[in-house]
C-alpha cells in the first residue's frame, strides 16, 4: 500500500497502524496526518462485490449527537476509506483498566444513549460494542455507523454471522430478521451489563451464544433502577424493549434506589423462581411467525410481571407478619394470597391472552384482588386487571391496570370495579355504550418506582382488614378518556 491517501478533500500521510485497534474489526486501521500535521485515523475497508459503496459512505444527520465524524473519505486501491478524529480511547480500553464506578457507568450510558436517540428512526448501527465507542471530546462517542451495514450487505447468507458480533448481537440477528433501532438497544443493554458487572451476560460457542441470546435470561445486576433499564434492554422481543429517548431520561435517576420501605427486602424474594418463570416462557425459537412473536412478547411478560408484584409481596410479608398468613405458589394461578383479619388480597400469575378485535394488542393478563371481612351478602371488595400490551404506543408493550363496571342500567356485581379479560371487555373499548365499561383508566405502572401502585394497593388492604374498605362513591373513580390509543 502507497503511504499517502488521495482522498476527496486532501491527501494524509501514513504513519502505520494503529496500535491497539481492536483487529477482528472490518477493517484496517490506521494513523494518519495531514499537510498541516492534524493526526487522525483512517480506517481501510476492503470493497467487496455485491455492496453499494453508499451504504458506507452515507452521510449522517446534521443533529447527530456523540458520534465520531467523518473527516475524509474516498478510495484508494481496492479499499474504501474513512478519515476520522483521533480518539483518547475505546470503551473496550477503558474496561482494562479498573472497573468504572456507578457514576462513571450511567456517564457512559447516558452518552451513548443520546447518541442512539438522536439516530432513532434513522441509522441503525448494528455492531454496537465497547470497541466501536471512543472517547473524543470528554465525551463517548459511537463510531463505525455504515460499516456493519455494509459488511451485512456484502457477505453471504450461511456466513453473515460474522457481519456482528455474537456477544452483543440482539435475538433478531441470530435470525437474520431485519435490524432496527431496538437492535442496538439490545447491545447497549450488554454493554450497560459488562460495565456494571465487569463480565457479559452470555459467553461460550458461537453456538451456545446463539442459544443463550434467543432464549436465556441473564442474572440481574446493578441498583434497582439500572437493573430495570438493563433487563428492559434485554428483552427477546424488540417491540418490549424501550426506546433510546427513553432509556436516556431514566439513566438521570439511575443511581438513586426507589425508597420503599421494603426494599430492603426486594432481594429476599425468589430471584431463582423469577428467573426460571421467564426462562421456562422464553423456550420458543425465535421466527417470523406470529405464534413465536407472541411467545417471545409472553417471556418478557411473566418476567417484567416478577419485578412488579415482588415489591408488593415484599410489603405484605413485611406488614402481614405473624398477625396473618401468605401463601405464596411461584408456579400456581394464584400466584400469593394474604390474609388478614378475615380480609384477603390475592394476586393472579400471568396468562396468555387470546387474541381480540380491540384497538391494541394484549399479550398477558393478570389480577388483583382485595376482598373485605366475609359478608352475606352486599359489597365484597374489588378486583383490577393487569394488562400486558400496548395501549398507548403501538409496539411498545408495559404492563397496565385497569378496571371495568357495569353500566349504570346493569346490576352491579359484588365485586366492583372487577377485573375482565380482553374477550369480555370489547365493548368497553367500543364506540358503543354496553353492559362493560372502564371505571378505572388504563394506567401505565411505572415499574422503576411502583410506590404509587404498591401502597395503594396496601392500603386497600389495610382498609379491607380494618373493616373500613368502602365502594367507591361514584365509578369511575378516575378519568378514563384519552387513556388508550384509538387504533
């Protein structure tokens, strides 16, 4: 190779190559100069039949955050090059030497996160890892955008696996389905996990990272908040993972632990039986068929359910105590049972919901139910539904509560509000006004800091042991207009 680069805006000079450049790369990399004696790097990619060269050579966004310009590019022999700053570091240097702090961590995500949002719907970079972030400026910035798509287009089908790579490749490239935004959520996800915990959340074969990837679930780590973002991140299913604007404005609450008074005691709960629920749901090979989606969406369903309804058990043991009893069954329909007094609250393990006409898609359902001391006959308690689906943004599946009514020409049950399935609860989402309507909005529940949710329910059942729980006074008891989109 010449040691001078002729490219579109000035020709460097070759200095030789790049010490430490991670080398299984596509790519060459080099240290460059220019006449004024600017140091950079140019990266050589080899021109390969069957790729559009504008697939490399494409031009980013104006508005593009935390991302490595371009400096120079052209042609040279028979490689594509890249001109680009010269970086202080790779994340993949960084993680050599001590292990980052918390705050030096959600640092670094947060920058990589804004850089994902600002692409969001426009570039998806499909090798995100430790290696392709640099230090440039202060701050962590992505680099490579183009150069996995270009490798993907231009290598064969039975061998594209070497397009990415296996540690940080999301479900859908095991499949080769088509990457999108939520493809690189999931390598940010791996990477917010090697950084936390200093190891990667799946290693071994080619093989048994394929496997592991479409169907294992990763031991949690990190504080309560970052946990959440992570296992969110690494979901199966795309469309439950969460998008990078959002994951970026969580990260700014990421170190502080939610402060429920038994949180403490979260981690006392079966993490074990959580995490074989979610595995024993995520047995379904990863496809395009619609069964597989569902059952993908399914795994993520029973496993976010866990980390909602586990603070809440954590504040019944805790408030119940020796005064009543818990019967908890991981396993059982009735997934735990308290009770107090003569009153009971009882929660319901996820099930899968049968497909419906409804203006969004529910892929699970659950319940709660709070019953007050035994009467003859009259009010007995209430009961609220726990929906997974996607109410308010279509793909972007979260649990929610909600509750139903008879109509006010209908005799109303014992249990009021009640919990409904989605087959029963079509015409609550009609334009016609029947027998079932909403008297309870669909809520999204905040599953990074559920204290609204948990004490609520509490209290109800404090109120039910008491013998002060009453019927609502009017239904519905909150807004429920505009609280689900229309189609």
């Amino acid at each position: 190779m010449s040691e001078k680069l002729k490219l579109q805006k000035k020709t460097w000079e070759v200095r030789g190559p790049l010490a430490g450049a991670d080398r299984a790369g596509f790519g060459r990399m080099f240290e460059v100069f220019d006449e004024s004696g600017t140091d950079a790097v140019a990266k050589l990619v080899p021109q390969q039949p069957g790729a559009d060269r504008e697939l490399l050579f494409g031009d980013l966004p104006s508005d593009a955050q935390n991302v490595v310009p371009i400096l120079d590019k052209g042609e040279h022999e028979d490689f594509l090059v890249l001109v680009m700053p010269r970086a202080e570091m790779s994340l993949q240097q960084r993680l050599r030497d001590d292990p980052p702090d918390l705050a030096e961590v959600i640092d670094i995500l947060e920058d990589i996160a804004r850089a994902l949002a600002s692409l969001d719907g426009q570039i998806v970079h499909r090798d995100l890892k430790p290696a392709n972030v640099l230090l440039l400026g202060g701050r962590w910035c992505l680099a490579d955008f183009g150069i996995s798509k270009y490798a993907d287009a231009s290598t064969a089908a039975d061998t594209r696996k070497f397009s990415w790579t296996p540690q940080y490749a999301a479900p859908e490239q095991w499949t080769f389905e088509t990457a999108t935004s939520k493809t690189d959520i999931y390598a940010l996800g791996v990477t917010a996990y090697q950084l936390v915990s200093g190891g990667l959340p799946f290693t071994g074969t080619f093989e048994e990272l394929r496997d592991a990837h479409l169907h294992d679930v990763p031991s949690p780590v990190g504080p309560t908040r970052l946990r959440a973002i992570i296992e969110e991140c690494l979901y199966k299913a795309p469309g439950s993972r969460p998008a990078a604007a959002n994951v970026l404005a969580r990260l700014a609450q990421a170190s502080a632990e939610p402060s429920l008074p038994g949180a403490s005691a979260l981690a006392r709960v079966s993490e074990t039986v959580r995490a074989e629920m979610a595995t024993a749901f995520a047995q379904q090979r990863a496809s395009e068929s619609e069964a597989d989606r569902r059952g993908r969406l399914m795994a993520v369903a029973v496993q976010s359910h866990g980390s909602l309804i586990e603070p809440l058990l954590t504040e019944v043991m805790e408030g119940v105590g020796n005064a009543g009893e818990v019967q908890h069954r991981p396993r059982a329909e009735e997934l735990f049972k308290a009770t107090l007094a003569g009153a009971k609250l009882v929660a319901t393990s996820p099930q899968a919901a049968s497909e419906w006409s409804g203006p969004f898609e529910v892929i699970a359902t659950a319940a709660l139910t709070v019953h007050r001391q035994q009467q003859s006959r009259g009010w007995l308690g209430r009961s609220h539904s726990l929906w997974y689906c996607d109410a308010q943004v279509s793909g972007e599946f979260s649990w929610y509560e909600l509750a139903f009514m008879s109509s006010a020409f209908g005799v109303q049950p014992t249990v009021v509000p009640y919990s409904l399935d989605p087959q029963s609860a079509g015409i609550a989402f009609s334009n016609v006004t029947g027998t079932e309507q909403l008297a309870w909005p669909v809520a999204k529940i905040d599953r990074d800091d559920p204290r609204e949710f948990v004490d609520r329910w509490i209290g109800w059942l404090a109120s039910a042991a008491a013998g002060s729980l009453q019927m609502p006074s009017q239904l519905p008891e909150r807004d429920t207009s505009s609280s689900w989109r229309r189609s």
